[in-house]
C-alpha cells in the first residue's frame, strides 16, 4: 500500500466492511510504539485512564474549580 502526496491511503473494502467504516465515517490513528492502529471513532480501546472516568468525589461548579485554578479567594 503507497501513501499519496497528499497523506492518503485507501482501506481495503476487507477491513471497512468488517469494522463498518463506511464513507463519512470518521476514524482515528493511535500510535502505539512503532505502529499506527487505525481505529473507529467511538470504538476507541480504553487508555491508562479509562479507569478515572467519573471517578471524582467532590462536586464542584466550573466556576468554583476556576476560582481555584486561579487562587481566586
């Protein structure tokens, strides 16, 4: 498989058919070592954080939280 001058590649039909990419799909590239793996969007794998989702104890307002990040008192 070439990349064109313009950073383009074609998926095979194989792999589009069998991951549901179709045109409009929006996909992302995830760099993991000395690869790329191409994933689509909303399929992501989980990452090293994934765990902290909706993890936090305190209930905060964004306007509390900003008056801390700025040492508003």
């Amino acid at each position: 498989m070439r990349v064109t001058s313009k950073g383009q590649v074609t998926i095979p039909q194989a792999i589009r058919e069998r991951l549901g990419i179709t045109a409009h799909s929006e996909v992302d590239f995830i760099e993991e070592g000395d690869k790329v793996v191409l994933v689509k969007r909303g399929d992501r794998r989980p990452t090293r954080f994934h765990h902290l989702v909706g993890s936090a104890s305190v209930r905060m307002t964004t306007d509390e939280i900003m008056q801390l990040t700025r040492g508003e008192e």
